[in-house]
C-alpha cells in the first residue's frame, strides 16, 4: 500500500507561486519545479503574478533611470 501524499494534492502557497514566478522570469526554473507548478498551480495565477511582476520591475527600472538622469543633472 502506497502512502498518501497529500503535498500532491495541495495547492501552491503564495511563496511558492511567487517563487516559481521570479524563477521563470530569471530562466532558472527547475524541471521539478516546473512539473509542480504544471500539477497543482492554477494558470490564472501565474498569469496575474507574471503581470504583477512585469510591471513592478518596469516601474523600478523606470524610477531607477529617472533618478540617474536627475543626478547627472539631465
């Protein structure tokens, strides 16, 4: 008789989803992890993190350049 695994069927927690997320996005996500999310992840989750994460990192990368033009006095 094979044990029940329950962490199977559970759901991704918001870390995990998030992890997966910065890890695609970096392109260093692990065939094991990809396989996990595949499994129990919901893809409008990934897409609403993705998107979330997308326009955090353009709205730093915009403050980030604003900010070295305004130093160098442009």
């Amino acid at each position: 008789m094979q044990p029940d695994n329950n962490e199977d069927n559970k759901p991704l927690t918001f870390r995990e989803m998030a992890q997966s997320v910065l890890a695609a996005a970096f392109g260093v996500q692990s065939g094991k992890n990809r396989a996990r999310d595949f499994s129990r992840g919901k893809p409008s989750h990934f897409i609403a993190l993705g998107v979330l994460f997308t326009s955090v990192f353009v709205l730093v990368l915009f403050a980030l350049v604003r900010l070295v033009l305004h130093l160098a006095g442009v």
